[in-house]
C-alpha cells in the first residue's frame, strides 16, 4: 500500500513505523528538520527530570535509513489534500507536484511559541521563584502548577485546568504570588489545507476536534500520549488486526518528580455548560509514602469523567491500562485485574470503589 503522511508527530510517527516494517511504501511530508520530539516532555528535559535523548521519539535516521521511509521537507501550508490525491503548491508557479496514494493520513505539528510578555514553558527552565501559569492548555496548566511546586516556587493560574478545585486543592500549591514571572503553555499547530477527504482518512494531530466518548461533548487534542494512542489503533486498523476505530476519550496527564495526576474525559466546569444534573463521588489515600485522591463525575450511571492525583505513585506509567479500558467501554471492569505492589493496589481499590459506587454494585 502506498500511504503519504501530512505532518510528523509522535502519532503519525508510531503509524508510519508499524506500516513500514509491514512493508508498505511511506512519504511523510513535515516542516519539521529534526527528529520527532514529544512535545510534552520538553519542560522535564529542561529540568533534568527526564533525559534529554529520551524525548526525541524517532530520530529522523532511523525512519530514512533503518525503516526506509521517504521524507520530504515542505511547508505544510502548501499542501492540498483532496481525497487520496495530495497536492504541493509551488509558491512561485501555482500548482506544483500532484501524487495519488492508496491512503492519506492527516497530521499537524505543534510549534512552541511565546505569548505577549510570557515565556514558554517549552523553552524556559523553571527555577524556585513565582510564577504565573496563563495558556489554553489545560493539562500543561496543571502540569506546570506540579512543576513549580516540586521546585519549591509559588505559581497561580486563571486559565482552565484539567483537575476539578476539589481536587487540585491537595496538591499543596503556594499560591502566595504578588508578582511573578509570566509562564505560557500555548504553542502554534500547522496543519495542512484540507479539501475533500474520505471515510478512511484519520486524524492524528494537536489541534484537531474530536467527540468526547464519555459525554459526547466535543474536545480538542492537546496530549502527545494520546497523539501516541491514536497512531498505534489507526496502524492495527490498518493491519487488519482491529475491525474499526473506537471513539476515544479526552486524555489528559501530567507528571512532575514527586506529583502526577491523570484526567480522562471533561471536567465538571467543561461538562456543566451541557449538563445539569451531575453527580460525583471522591475518595482519598493519605500516608506517609502516598497522597491520592481520585474523583469520578457520572449522571445517572453512565460515567463522565475520571481524574485521580497522587503523590508518591508514578501514574503516568500505567495510565494507559485505564485510559484503553474506558476508552473500549469496559469500564464496570475498570480496575480487576490492576497492579501487583502494595501502592498500586491502593489506588486500584480506590477507583474499584468509585466504580462500585457509581453502579450501585
């Protein structure tokens, strides 16, 4: 199969490896000059908190000259994508190079930026001192408000967060700020022009809108995890292996040394602008080694919403398995079968009796 990928990410770049070691012929067209960075980890590079190697993805060698794939520098913004046809511009003559592919994935890539007197949360090292957290990214929000606290800083934000107040409220945040250092979690996303595309055509990209599985409430993707997720269910979709794709929920996570939460789905403010009539039910696990506090909102007993914040426990490293099994819609079955250590099974009872709870089981 002859496939063009419009944009580099870490989604598409986890499609194109699993198609290409399957034998199938790539093209990705990126503006990008370097190798496939996750986005969401470049503020702990900054901080040493993760290797610095350890965000590049794919370096652009391995996909050239290990994997054989074609790729081709161009300005996305030059490029028309009609069906299966994929059209480069020429700047200077009109229309360019026209090529026909038997599948066409659409990407963007994400840029970060400066904002007004703000510096970038993706360029800027954090240090001990105030700041305050402004941007449209609600999950780098609340990531960012972690960051400041682990530092020992004081950081106060306005913007959205992907944690409800009642829950963010444990995470000890000195918010004792007169003055401080503007930080933002923005960043620009370039995408192609996108003309008449087909049933079989996906997206895999920050910026792009998607339905929300849980509320049906219309979300747009923010998280390279979740970037990650898409490009792996459109390859085995591809593969034969799954019959089609599921409708995915909103995912957002965060980490920082000591803290790390994980939200699936809206938050109560988002949900509310459509619903009225939202309950919710919360528990807390608080020791000398451990702080967790977990919350799910439902109406009825059709669930709506998932976040959990702990200290002590690396959640980013099974978020996942939760993330996968409410996104199949298994999610009576959440936690069963859940960790093996003993802080892993705490957090697996909490949420079980959040499940519990939620069905009147």
């Amino acid at each position: 199969m002859k496939i063009a990928i419009i944009g580099l990410n870490p989604g598409t770049a986890i499609y194109a490896q699993y198609m290409a070691k399957d034998g199938h012929d790539i093209t990705i067209f990126t503006e990008s000059q370097g190798d496939v960075i996750i986005m969401d980890l470049l503020p702990h590079s900054l901080l040493n908190i993760v290797n610095k190697e350890s965000i590049k993805l794919f370096t652009r060698k391995y996909l050239e000259d290990v994997l054989g794939i074609n790729v081709i520098n161009v300005r996305l913004s030059s490029i028309i994508i009609n069906g299966n046809r994929v059209l480069i511009m020429n700047e200077n003559y009109g229309r360019g190079v026209e090529g026909k592919y038997d599948r066409v994935i659409i990407g963007s890539e994400a840029l970060p930026r400066e904002s007004g007197d703000c510096v970038s949360i993706y360029r800027a090292a954090l240090s001990p001192s105030n700041y305050i957290i402004n941007g449209n990214d609600a999950g780098k929000n609340t990531e960012s408000l972690m960051l400041v606290t682990d530092l020992g800083g004081r950081a106060i934000t306005n913007s959205s967060t992907a944690l409800d107040d009642d829950i963010l409220k444990s995470l000890p945040i000195n918010k004792n700020v007169g003055a401080g250092e503007c930080v933002s979690t923005d960043y620009d996303v370039v995408k192609p022009s996108i003309g008449m595309v087909s049933g079989g055509d996906w997206f895999i990209g920050r910026g792009f809108t998607f339905r929300d599985s849980l509320s049906g409430i219309e979300y747009v993707v923010n998280r390279d995890y979740q970037l990650i997720m898409m490009g792996k269910l459109l390859a085995m979709r591809d593969l034969g292996i799954i019959d089609s794709l599921p409708l995915m929920p909103r995912l957002e996570v965060g980490l920082s040394r000591n803290w790390s939460f994980l939200s699936v789905g809206l938050t109560r403010n988002e949900l509310g602008t459509v619903f009225r009539d939202l309950s919710s039910s919360r528990v807390a696990y608080h020791s000398d080694g451990v702080d967790i506090v977990a919350k799910v909102i439902h109406r009825g007993n059709k669930l709506l919403s998932l976040q959990v914040l702990a200290r002590g426990i690396k959640l980013f490293n099974w978020f996942s398995s939760i993330y996968s099994l409410i996104m199949l819609n298994n999610t009576a079955y959440l936690l069963l079968d859940m960790g093996y250590e003993a802080v892993f099974n705490t957090v697996r009872g909490l949420l079980e009796q959040l499940m519990l709870n939620l069905y009147n089981i």
